[in-house]
C-alpha cells in the first residue's frame, strides 16, 4: 500500500511536471509572432496567409520549396526620407571620387555636391544623380567597393535621428521576415536600390544573405592584377534596372520562381505585386502607407498629403490595391512601434 | 537483493543496448559518401576538403553561410557530345518555329535544319546556331516556354543510349552533389547552358532549385495579356553570357560570394575555377577529363586525342590545373560506374 501510494505520488507528481512544462511551453508557443503590430485587417492577413500555406490540410497549402517571399526595400523595411540611403552614400563619396580625378572638381554636378549647398543639391536633375551614381558606384573592384561600403554604413548616422541608417529599420517588418523564414518561407530583397550596395550589411540586418538580394545591378569585368590574381571591376554599364517593370524581370532572372507574397511601398513595386498577385493559390500583397509625420514620414495619398519623388505612392496606386485586393498597412495604426530602439 | 540484481540487469540493458544503437548507427555515419568513385587523389580530395571545412577545429573551418559550391552542367553533371543537349532542343524546336512563321522555311539556317541532312547540319557555323537559338529560345511567353522545355525533356532520347538526356548524368557528381548538401553546402550550376532550360528539370533531377541555377540569360519583357493579367515574355537579348569570364561575372551578379568549390570540364569553365581559387582558405578546384571512349566519350589533352569543339579541354588547360593545384578527375580510373543504370 506505501508503494502504491508512492507510486501514485509519483505519477501525479509527473502529470503536474507535464502540466507544469505545458504551461510553460504553452505559452511560448502561441506567442505572439508579430508582437509590434497591433490588431487589424493588416495583421491578420499576413497570420493567415501563414497558416493557409503551411497547413497541409488547407486547400492553399505551398510546398516548402515554393515558398518565396519577395520584400522592397526603400520604404517598406527601413526609411527612405528624406533621400534614398544609397543616394546619401554616394553624395558623401564624391569628395573621394574627386580627390582620385581632380579634373571632376570643375564639372557638374560634381561642383554642386562639393559645394555643400543643400538647395543646389536638392535642384540635381536626375541625371545629374545617375552621373554621380555611375562615378561613385563603378570604376573599383568589388572588393574596394565592398570595403568603401561597410565602412560607410558602420559609420554614417541619419540627419533626424542621428543613428546608423541600420537602425532605422522598421520593426514590425523585421518580425514578418523571421516569422515568414520561421515557417519555411526564403526571404528576399528585391530593391531599386544598387544590389552589390545592400549585400554589404542585408545578411546582419535582415538576416538576408546577399544570394538572396536582388537589386539594380551594372555589369562587372573579369581581369587579372599585377599579381596575376584574377579579380571583378564594377562597370557603368547596367544590367538590371530593378524598378517597375523590371522587379518581375529581375525576379524571373535571379529566383525563377513567382513569389507567393511580395510586400513594397511605392509604384516602382506596382509590377512586382501584380505579377505575384497573377499566380495561382495564395498569395499576399502588401503596400507600407507612411501615414505617421510623428514617429516617421507622412505622404502619399491617405490623407490627402502631397506626393514625393521619393517613394511615390499614388491614389492610383492605392486604387488598384483595393481594386486586387491588396492589404495596405497603416504606419500610423498598424504599427504599435516603428523602430527598435524607441 | 532482488531488486538490486533486476536493477543491475536493466542497466546492463540498457547499456548493451545503447551499444547496440551505437554499433548500428556507426557503419551509417561511416558509410563512403562517394561509392562510385575508385580510391585515388580525387576521392581523397573531395572528402578532406569537406573534412576541413565542416571541422571546427580545421584551420580551413568554413562557416555554414559561406559554402558554396558550383557546377558546370555539360560535360560535368551530364553527357554533352556528341552535341549539348538544348541544341538538340533547338532543332527539334525548328519544325513548331517554322509552323508559327512560315516564311523561315526558305531562310538560312532553317532550310538545312528542315532538310534533315545531318552532314549539313554538322557544317552550320556559330552564327547560324545563335539564329536557332534566338528563334527557338525568345518570343514566348516564360510559361510557354517552360512548357515546351518540360515536354520534350520527358520525352526525347539521346542518339547513342537511347534514354532519356536526363538519365545521362553523371553518378559520381550526383554523390558529390548530395555529399556536398549533406555538408551545409548550397550547390549551385553555374552553366553556358539556358538559365531557363536547365531551371525545368534542375530540381528533379540534381536536386538543385531553381534559384540556384546561373546561367546564360536573356532579358525578359513585362506585358499584360488580352486578360489583363500580367505575364513574361522571353525576348532575344543577352543579359548575361556564362562562358568564360562571364561565369565569375554571373557568379558575382546571381550569388554574390565567391565559392569554395568549383567544378568543370573545359575552358569555358578556366576563370570560375581561378576566381574560386583567387579566395583566401579552402577552396576545391576540379575538372572532369572525358577519356573513357568506352564508356562514355575520349577527347581533349590526355591521350593526345583530338580535341572536340563541344566541351574544349585544352593542353593550356591541363596545365594551368597542374600548376594551380586544381584535381583533374579521369572518368576512366577514378570512376568505378558512370550512370545510375550501369
């Protein structure tokens, strides 16, 4: 009788440990995958887009394999105001460009940019800014543009927030990427913005590797050096131009599978959601609204703001989202925090 | 005392039989990965290469991130002679092409294509390939295209096995494939070859995604069809020919790392395998001879046999692997079986 009772101490004793761990575990299992997102349409959508895919039992299940989720990234994971990161990175490397080949010092736009004088600058035409690009982003092997690059990013800060452009990433997109990978999805960059430029730091901030990071690309030119070693130079002579258009063209060439969600913030990502909304089966659309002057930008066609040359979002743009069904996130009250750190 | 001795016995049983479980996972985990190749330099270089990068303690310890491995398809995954395997695709293709647009069928090269007369077909220059090519390859939608490709890959046959091209792999290179993969290397085929060609069976047949295909691309073209649902066109424009130094550029453009093993059979793949061997630490560099008349094909430096314009394996060549360090695998001595169905 001792023994049973022992025993049948034992075994309730084990149960309350079992019950113990579940409760434990229980909790961290249905924890929160979005924990920086509040309650919503927005929210909701991409859980369930989740769970439609990986439940084998639902009728929109995606084998692993085709799981490909395709993200912008000027805009959509990390801010894009008041310039383009990159753009800023080429402005701060003229004065290097120019030291290199001083003839460029009387020559525009070079002038205008060695001169400092914002409103100047702010009156660049485009191609003044292609010149500029083409100076700052060719002409080196990569591994000197490598170097240049991440040294560039470890050391410049944002004009607003005076923190590593790093750091301006937005949260609440940082938790779709790991929640997506966490479910079996790969997750890619596919960015207007050059593609050698975010390999540089895509693998430490977003987990990205650089294989997974489509982007605006030039060609490169095999040769060797004076030591014999062979090595690749950066030429001004472009391959891709990963906008518009040419996001499905530059999905196509790199991945070469349809994505099954793609998420971006402006019309140059118009052709990469319609082409991943054209599949079969499900599929996920997301446009990132910057509606929140406060705690970011504020501009696009939800409050009526006027529009920006920089991460143009128009109201037709935003009429054809609602028209297929895409999902539009509000900054302002989709999002419970924008930036890590705040 | 009884109880000791039961006690006792369920150790002892519980030991044997964590012996038991040691003994039958051992020859498991000590299984030759490489079954089909014979004991020689190769073998032995293949599997310390893999030793040395996937130990911790290696000095040439690669992280997981960083492995990468690429292949060369014709020649080096599959039989290429006595012509490449999508050449015979794009012939068998002319017929449809003429259908569709009847006025080739006067027209060079499409004529003697038409005629059937092997001879002269034999005798059609690169130029006139690269027009089959253009009209074979562009001006269809991706989707019909991959359509077509999965369609005649299932079902045309090599001239000399009668089987299906897919069928004429390589066994030893399917090995290293899955050896390699089993080690946290991501394979890669880094091909002259069709991107889009080879993406069609890539998966099914060497176990390697689409994704991680790289290969001879042309631009595609964005358009919306009668449906208004959007769609690709194949257009004849070279985006990025991976021959030759286009191979460490497409590497560059597609990946963004530099391997740590490279694999090929001709010149067309020399600057892969010394960009791959330019890195610092492990690096693997190897190049398949054809000199098995028997059971395969012979040609090119090593019995002084004439070389082959399909898959050129120079005395440049072989020399250059010499004096770099990089294996030549003699598919004669160092292959005990070639094909799967031996």
């Amino acid at each position: 009788m001792k023994w049973r009772r022992v025993l049948r101490k034992v075994v309730v004793l084990y149960l309350m440990g079992t019950c113990a761990t579940l409760t434990l575990t229980g909790p961290a299992l249905a924890q929160d995958p979005l924990p920086s997102w509040n309650e919503g349409p927005a929210k909701q959508a991409i859980v369930e887009f989740v769970r439609a895919t990986t439940d084998k039992a639902s009728q929109k299940y995606v084998p692993p394999e085709e799981r490909i989720a395709t993200f912008d990234q000027d805009g959509t994971l990390w801010v894009s105001h008041p310039m383009y990161t990159q753009v800023m990175f080429c402005l701060d490397r003229v004065p290097a460009v120019v030291k290199a080949k001083p003839e460029l010092a009387k020559v525009e736009p070079f002038k205008t940019v060695l001169s400092g004088n914002q409103e100047a600058m702010a009156k660049l035409s485009m191609k003044d800014l292609e010149k500029i690009l083409a100076a700052t982003l060719t002409g080196m092997s990569v591994e000197e543009f490598y170097a240049e690059a991440k040294k560039w990013i470890e050391t410049a800060r944002d004009p607003r927030w005076k923190r590593p452009y790093t750091e301006l990433t937005y949260l609440p997109m940082l938790e779709v990427l790991k929640y997506l990978r966490a479910n079996g999805f790969k997750t890619y960059i596919v960015t207007g913005g050059g593609q050698d430029f975010v390999r540089v730091y895509s693998e430490r901030v977003y987990g990205i590797p650089p294989e997974q990071v489509v982007g605006t690309a030039g060609g490169t030119k095999y040769g060797y050096g004076k030591d014999g070693k062979p090595f690749l130079t950066k030429e001004p002579k472009l391959l891709l131009n990963d906008n518009n258009a040419g996001k499905p063209e530059g999905i196509h060439l790199m991945i070469g599978r349809r994505p099954h969600a793609a998420f971006g913030n402006s019309t140059g990502d118009r052709q990469m959601l319609e082409y991943t909304g054209a599949g079969p089966g499900a599929r996920l659309m997301m446009l990132v609204l910057h509606d929140d002057a406060k705690r970011e930008y504020a501009y696009g066609p939800a409050e009526g703001l006027p529009d920006t040359k920089v991460g143009t979002f128009t109201r037709a743009l935003y009429d054809e989202a609602k028209k297929d069904g895409w999902f539009v996130i509000s900054m302002k009250k989709d999002w419970k925090k924008i930036f890590a750190w705040e």
